[in-house]
C-alpha cells in the first residue's frame, strides 16, 4: 500500500482540498497503483470531506475506485497494476545503473572514470556491454567499475582518474 500524509500549515478545510489535489496529481503523475491511502487532516465538516473526495474524482482518471473521506480523515484509492509505477521502478539496479552511467557522462575531468556502486548495480551495467560502449564513446576514456557492498543500491558515485 502506498501512503500519502497531507500535513502542513493551512487551516484543516483548505489543506484537505489542498492536498488531495496534490496527492492525486502525484497519483497520476507517478502512476501509482494498487492500494493507495491519503491520509488528509480531521476535518469536521462533511462538505469539505466530499468535496475532497470529489477533486479526486475529477483529477485521476478512470478506472479506480475509491472510498469516501471517513471522519478521521482517510481516503483509500484502488487502482488496477499494469504496470510497475515510476518509483517502483527506481528500485531496481537497471535503472539505477543507466542513472550512474548517465553521471559518468556528465563528471568532469579526464582519463578512465571508475564507477563505484552497489554489487547489483555494477551487475547491470556488466551483462550491457553496449551501455558501456557507448559510454566510452561518449567520453573518450574507458570505465572500470568497482561494486562495493556498502553502497546504498542509489549511492553510486563516479570518479575521474584525473579530476
């Protein structure tokens, strides 16, 4: 389930409509799927929990389905999983690989640049050889690459033999 907690400095009826504009355009921006909950501020007045309810209507798409905003607040959205959602995809090493390597391009410096990342990170940009390829080309310079186990699977860093 993904959750959405809409806090911030607004009187309570304007951060509700406020933030479920918000959550909802991110819902659509991102492509989120399956369970979704928005946790929005207690708001007393039923007028503003519907039509907070119906601003998500109106900004995502079809299909979903939704429950109405209960009195604490919440309002659970299902959405049918196509596909994996852009920050679920963010999780896996193949889009951080071409995000290191995207990096390499843009470091300065000159020489070989060695890119240091987390064992499955390094894995992927090894079984693509033509990632690495172009790359080269690209720079000029060969890359080597180092896994190390430590690293965060997005903390990647580049280093340029000569700075």
């Amino acid at each position: 389930m993904t959750l959405i907690d809409i806090d911030g400095d607004l009187a309570p009826a304007a951060l509700a409509l406020a933030g479920v504009r918000a959550a909802a355009q991110a819902i659509a921006r991102l492509d989120l799927a399956g369970s979704i909950g928005i946790d929005l501020p207690t708001v007393g007045d039923k007028a503003v929990r519907i039509a907070a309810a119906e601003a998500v209507d109106a900004i995502l798409p079809q299909p979903f389905e939704r429950t109405a905003v209960n009195g604490f607040g919440f309002l659970q959205i299902v959405r049918r999983r196509t596909r994996l959602s852009l920050p679920e995809q963010f999780v896996h090493a193949p889009a951080h690989a071409r995000a290191l390597l995207r990096q390499a391009q843009r470091t300065g410096g000159s020489g070989e640049r060695t890119l240091a990342a987390h064992p499955a990170v390094v894995a992927a940009i090894a079984a693509r050889p033509d990632w690495t390829v172009a790359v080269e080309h690209t720079l000029g310079a060969p890359l080597a690459l180092r896994a190390e186990a430590s690293l965060a699977i997005s903390a990647g860093h580049v280093q340029a033999r000569f700075p």
